[in-house]
C-alpha cells in the first residue's frame, strides 16, 4: 500500500521488520528446549508488548526488577533479554539494504524513525554498517515517544529539514502507516523489498 502525493525529496525507514528482522523467538529458542514452554514464555514473561515499554522510553532496570518480582523463575530470561538483545536480530530483511544502497548512490537523502530501546541501539548500530547512509535517525527509545504518536513525526521532520509532503515514509505496521499519512506524509506499508522496489521506482528514485 503507498500513496504517490508529488515529489519525493527523502526517504525514512522503520528499521525493524523493514531493515533487519526481529524475532524475540531467535533468542529464547536457545534458552527453551521444549516449544510449549517457549511459546508460554514469549505470550507470558518476555512478550512484544513488555519489550514496547522499553521501546517507549522506560527505564530498564525498572522493568526487569518489577518482571524477575512476577516471575522469578524464569529469571534468567529476563537477564538474557536485558544483555542479549542483539540476538533478538537474525539478520536484514532480504533485499531492503540493496535498495537503500541503490537510493544512497542516487543521492537520494536517507532517515530513520524507529521504536527502539535506547540501551540497546548503540550496540545494535555498532554491527550495522548500512546505517552509515542515514543523516539522522529518531529513535523512540531516546526521545520517550514512540510511533505512531504524531509528536514522533512532528519531531522528525524537524530534524530531517524536509516536508512530509515530500518524505516517503517506509514501515510494516499499519497504524505508524496512517499515522504518518494523517499529518501529510507520503507512505508505503512494507510487506516485501520487490513491492518496495517496484514503488520506489515508479516514484523515479531508483533505475
């Protein structure tokens, strides 16, 4: 799904699920053996949803203290989630760093907004040469506000000096979609780099 308003002068990417794939599943499953005691675990202990608070700006060591209070037996999955979280990361997303390698080689200018940990980016970012094409990145983690808050755009396009009518925004999650969409921006819901490919050049920003 995208809309095509006009020009297109930059480019923001979500970053998980669009840039690289997240699955708390590629840690825990080397902690839990058996697969309904995983799955209990990731519905129950360290879920997506407890992890978005730590997205929003909440502070960490508060979080694994209150969880390791409700479920101390399971412990050591909460410290597994506060030290391994680059493991959560199994790899890019086929194909999005090739486009993003084609729009840099375009000149083409280059943002990210993400919901993101703070204590967790820096050691992301250090093994994720591709964000060296970015000149700003919005990191929810950092700023206490997580998308798909209007607040989150309104402080990127800010910082990236572009319009939303001219910005193309890139995400995997419908509500950061028409979020972006409700305060002019130009989007598209990323389901596959092909589709996202097949967008960006009809826009003329890729060959």
């Amino acid at each position: 799904m995208s809309n095509r308003a006009g020009k297109v002068s930059a480019v923001v990417f979500d970053v998980g699920r669009v840039i690289v794939q997240w699955d708390m599943r590629t840690l825990f499953a080397k902690l839990i053996a058996d697969e309904r005691e995983l799955d209990w675990a990731l519905a129950n202990v360290v879920t997506e949803e407890w992890h978005f608070e730590h997205d929003a700006g909440r502070d960490l060591a508060e979080m694994v203290a209150e969880r390791k209070a409700q479920f101390p037996d399971h412990a050591h999955l909460i410290d597994a989630y506060a030290t391994r979280f680059n493991e959560t990361v199994p790899g890019p997303v086929p194909g999005t760093q090739a486009l993003i390698e084609a729009l840099a080689g375009r000149g083409v200018p280059l943002f990210a907004i993400t919901n993101f940990a703070a204590t967790f980016w820096d050691d992301f970012r250090a093994v994720q040469p591709v964000f060296d094409h970015f000149g700003d990145i919005v990191i929810s983690g950092v700023e206490k506000i997580s998308k798909p808050a209007p607040e989150i755009f309104d402080l990127a396009a800010r910082r990236f000096g572009h319009a939303p009518a001219e910005m193309l925004f890139i995400d995997d999650n419908r509500a950061n979609i028409a979020g972006a969409r409700d305060l002019g921006w130009q989007v598209h819901h990323f389901c596959d780099a092909p589709t996202l490919a097949a967008d960006l050049a009809a826009r003329g920003l890729i060959g």
